[in-house]
C-alpha cells in the first residue's frame, strides 16, 4: 500500500532578505499587521522614490514547495518626497491588505 505524502505547512512570509530592483536603491519597506502585504519604497537613479505592493504567495506550495514575494497591483506609484512615499505605502498597504502598516516595522 503507498503512502500518500502530505507536503509541510507552507513557509511565514520571508522577511530575511531585502527586496531588491534593478538600478534601484531599496529605502524601505512596510510589512502588513499579519506580515503577507508589504509595500516597497525605492529611489530611482534620477532620485525619484517608487512604491510597489508585494504579497506573499504560497499558491504554488503544494506541489511544487514553491512560496515567494509577488509584486501586485500591476503598477508603480511614483512621488518626489520620502515623506510622500511613505504615505503613499501605507495607503497601498490597505488598498490591497485592508491592513495598515505594522507599528513595530
């Protein structure tokens, strides 16, 4: 008789490595309150900052063991100011969430 193999629990939301953007610096990042949700805020080279919304998917876990950061929304909200980003990730972070940033981030 073979055994039916049940994959582990998928993985929590890796937050050990710095998301990254070609010829971008990364400035920050929010996490949602259950840590699925983050906004990403990054200067471009013409030190503009761009805020990107990431969630963390694990719709690939079984079968494939597969969980990473996908970024959602299909755009990329563009401002001038840090103060500026910063309000605009965490309104994105609701939009797609419906949770606000995380206070302890």
């Amino acid at each position: 008789m073979s055994q039916v193999l049940t994959p582990p629990p998928a993985p929590k939301p890796d937050r050990s490595k710095e998301p990254r953007y070609v010829g971008n610096e990364t400035i920050e990042v929010l996490y949602s309150d259950g840590d699925t949700w983050r906004a990403v805020v990054t200067r471009d080279p013409e030190r503009r900052f761009r805020v990107r919304v990431e969630r963390w998917e694990t719709a690939h876990w079984d079968p494939d063991l597969v969980a990473f950061w996908s970024q959602t929304g299909g755009s990329t909200t563009i401002t001038d100011t840090l103060e500026n980003a910063h309000k605009l990730a965490a309104e994105r972070l609701v939009e797609a969430s419906g949770q606000g940033p995380r206070d302890d981030v």
